[in-house]
C-alpha cells in the first residue's frame, strides 16, 4: 500500500501536463492541442466545408485560470477529465446565465459532460485556492471546429448585449482587440 506522501509526490502539475500532452497557449485563455480531426467533411449551412468533427484537449492552470468568453457557431461536447472542478458560464441569446461546474464530485452537483449548443456564449474558470492546480477536458467539436466559427467576447460587446451581467462581464471577458 503507498503512504500519502508518495501519492501526493506523484500527481502531475500543469507544467507537466503542458508538456506530457504538447499544450500550446490559446486565444481564450488556457492551453489546448487539437488532437483529431475528422477526414470526412460537410457542407455548412454558410457553404463552408468543414470535418465533421474534431477535438482537443483543452487546459485551465493556475498561471492562466480563466477561459474568457467566447461564441462558437458548432455544437461542443466537454467531458472532464482530472484535477480541480471547473466553472462553466453559459450565457444564452436571451441573457438567461445558466452556471455549470464540471468535475468528479458527482455528489456535489458537478457534471462529467456538458453540452453548450453553437450560439451560447460561455467562459470557464478554475478555482484559485484548488487543490491541484489546474482542470483538464477535453472537447468533441461538430461541425469541425475552425476559427474562422469563433467570436471573442470583447468586453464593450458583451456589456452592451448583456448589462445585466456587467461583473461577470468585467471579469470573464476579453479587454478591447487593440489592448490583446
């Protein structure tokens, strides 16, 4: 049987999990590698072509927590997978704030998967105080995720479309293009 000691010494960080999974910074916040991309392609209602579907790990750490606001014209599928629970903001076209928290204690409330349709603004974000340090998913894209499907939630932006949200906003959303 292993002591305390010898299991705590052997979790792994968010610095080795960057580097064990070959991380790279995102846009949003947090770290990501897409890790598949489907070789079938669709058609978009807009007449892009795009792969069916793809999927990336995606990392929230202590030195980057916060997964600022952002709308993706897919479909997206989280499923948790290790560390501390994260915190899912959801804000719908009409302004309904929906709070999810992914995570392992199920008991808690939290969920293994979450389903955020296209057009649903969402930022995530780790706890400052957790345990271990950082949240690890990974998430399913369909149609294929591309950038050119993404909007960042620009602080002026999501203040006009939702003022009812403003300390959320202020502190989950993107600073202005030019301060990036």
């Amino acid at each position: 049987m292993k002591s305390t000691d010898s299991i705590v010494s052997q979790r792994l960080s968010a610095e080795e999990l960057v580097e064990l999974l070959n991380l790279g910074g995102h846009v949003e916040g947090g770290f990501f590698r897409r890790t598949y991309a489907a070789d079938y392609r669709l058609l978009t209602p807009g007449g892009d072509e795009r792969p069916s579907m793809t999927s990336i790990f995606y990392l929230l750490a202590a030195e980057s927590p916060v997964g600022h606001f952002h709308l993706n014209r897919s479909d997206i599928v989280h499923y948790f997978h290790m560390g501390d629970p994260i915190t899912y903001y959801l804000l719908h076209p009409d302004g309904e704030l929906e709070i999810v928290v992914m995570g392992n204690d199920l008991r808690a409330g939290h969920v293994l998967q979450l389903t955020v349709p296209g057009g649903v603004w969402k930022a995530s974000q780790i706890p400052s105080d957790g345990e271990h340090g950082f949240g690890l998913i990974s998430e399913a894209v369909s149609p294929g995720f591309e950038y050119a499907d993404m909007t960042l939630g620009y602080r002026s932006r999501m203040l006009a479309q939702f003022p009812e949200h403003r300390a959320l906003l202020v502190h989950l959303s993107h600073p202005a293009p030019e301060t990036l």
